[in-house]
C-alpha cells in the first residue's frame, strides 16, 4: 500500500531561499541552462569553496541537481516548479535598498525587465507583450477575473484555453500541438510577471513557443544569465506571424 505523502518542510525551503547568495544563483539558474560551480560563484559574488556549500545545501533539499558533462561538473535546478516559486515570491517581495552600483549593472536590470527567460519560456516585457498580442489575437482565451488585467496574483485565478484561431496560428508557426496534449504538462498555463506584475505564457506551449523562437534565430541568448535579446529577423518574424510589435 502507497504510504500517504508528508507534509512539505517548507520552512526549510524558506531557509535556503532567503539566504541571499543561493537565491542569486537560484535566479541565475532560473533559464534552465547548467552553469558550472565557478559561473554561480561569480553570480552570487562569493568564494568557490562557499559557492560548493551552497550547492550542496540546495542539492540535498531537492532544489537543484548537477551532471557531468565531459570534464566539467554543471548545476542545473531540478524543474520548473523551482522557478514558478521564486517568480511568485519575486511578485510579493520589496525591492532591494541599494542603489545601482555601476552603468553594467543597471545595463543588465533594463536586460533582465526587457526579455529573459522563466526557465524555459519567455518573460519580461516582451513575454507579457506577447501574452497580450495572443490574448487581443484572439488566440488564446482567458476565463475569470479580469484577464491579463489581473494584478500581481498567483494560483488560478485565471484559465487560458488555445482557441481554434489559436491552434491554426500556432500549429502553422511549426508548434506540434497534438504533441504537447499528449504530454502530462498542461498545455497552457500563465506566469505572474515579477517585473511587469502582468502574465505571460507558460506551460508546453509557452516552453515550445520559446524553442521555436531561437530554432529560428529569432532570439539569441544574451551574456548575462536569463537574458535573451530579440534579432532583427526575430522583430520582424513577430510582427508577420504574431501582429506583435516591438514597444519602443
């Protein structure tokens, strides 16, 4: 017989979250790439030997999971239900007291607010944008509360449905959506926005959306960790495909 399942320990969770060095690397890990022991370091502003720690703390809670790849040892958080609490808790969390130190560091914030990946789908304001194009398209449906009005509120408040306009729109931009009803994740879900405080599209078709995007070089990853910058075939792909026009 299945024993019953224990209640979570979420003041652990709570613990290793509100250290401030794994929550960067957490974050830096948010786009779902692998990144070596000496990049989250570097990410987190801290000593090798530390950044080791506090990996093995997040590795043993079941946060994040390393491989090895050829010589090197990468990291890499153990799913997207990782991200979708550090996006939430992103939403109700105040802003940081300090100032921008340096041009880099306020140059990567725009980046970040711009365009960056929420493990594996598109968020910042070019998600919520295109959340919105879809939305007013008529390609995806939204039931309950108010839309994508819907303030800074997590849960499921709000149901997306793909619409028949939606599926022929998609499935003719090479999304094989036959494919994603048959896997086990929701096909569309939504994301609360942390720096737009609006939605944007996740769930496979959100995660097929985004690997369609770069397949086609329509966005390429940037430097910094999470951020992706849209190419010039990218703005006018969008704009062709999607009626999605670039805010200024």
């Amino acid at each position: 017989m299945d024993q019953p399942r224990r209640d979570p320990d979420i003041a652990r969770a709570a613990r290793l979250l509100a250290g401030a060095s794994r929550a960067r690397m957490l974050k830096a890990l948010a786009d779902g790439r692998p990144l070596t022991t000496s990049d989250l370091a570097e990410e987190a502003g801290v000593s090798l030997a530390t950044a080791s720690v506090h990996l093995r703390q997040l590795t043993e809670a079941g946060l994040v999971v390393g491989e090895q790849r050829g010589r090197h040892h990468r990291h890499r958080l153990a799913g997207p239900e990782v991200v979708t609490a550090l996006e939430a808790l992103a939403v109700i969390a105040p802003p940081l007291p300090a100032p921008v130190a340096s041009l880099r560091v306020s140059t990567r914030e725009n980046a970040l607010r711009r365009s960056r990946t929420c493990y594996d789908h598109l968020a910042g304001s070019l998600g919520v944008g295109l959340m919105e194009t879809f939305v007013s398209r008529g390609l995806l449906r939204p039931e309950g509360a108010r839309g994508t009005d819907l303030p800074a509120t997590y849960g499921r408040a709000v149901e997306y449905h793909l619409t028949e306009a939606g599926g022929e729109v998609f499935g003719g931009f090479g999304i094989d959506l036959d494919r994603l009803r048959a896997g086990r994740r929701p096909v569309v879900l939504y994301c609360v926005d942390w720096s737009e405080r609006r939605h944007h599209l996740a769930g496979s078709l959100g995660a097929a959306l985004t690997a369609r995007l770069f397949a086609l070089g329509w966005l390429r990853y940037g430097v910094s960790p999470r951020v992706v910058h849209l190419t010039e075939p990218g703005k006018r792909g969008l704009a062709a495909t999607f009626s999605y026009e670039l805010a200024d």
